[in-house]
C-alpha cells in the first residue's frame, strides 16, 4: 500500500508547526487527528477528519527497513 504524508507548514496556523508524519493512510489518519486535537486544539469531528484527509499527499518512495 502507497505511504501518504502530512506537513503542517502546509497549513495555516498562528503556531509555526513544523511537524511532518507519513505512514499508510489509516495509521497516518489517527496520528494527525491526535496532532490536531493535542497540539492544535482542534476538536474531533468527520469534518476535521475530512480536511486531514484532503492534505495527504504520496509520500517519497523510501528504501525498505530491514526488520530484525
């Protein structure tokens, strides 16, 4: 499954948030979410998920970590 990301320099905020996360889009959902509400104070709603979701971009191709 393609990796999206999230960049919050993407977005505007009064804070400067430099914060970057990329996963698969589920995983990648669920940890903006929780940066939105913890750091952000944004409320949990299907809109906020929504805008989120509508910021993902690809994420860059990335060699594969060998898993021990």
């Amino acid at each position: 499954m393609a990796r999206k990301m999230i960049d919050c320099r993407d977005q505007k905020s009064v804070s400067g948030c430099t914060l970057t996360m990329m996963g698969e889009e589920e995983e990648l959902l669920k940890a903006a979410t929780q940066h939105a509400i913890q750091v952000h104070g944004h409320r949990d709603s299907p809109e906020l998920r929504k805008m989120l979701r509508s910021s993902f971009k690809n994420a860059p191709q990335m060699e594969q970590a060998a898993h021990p």
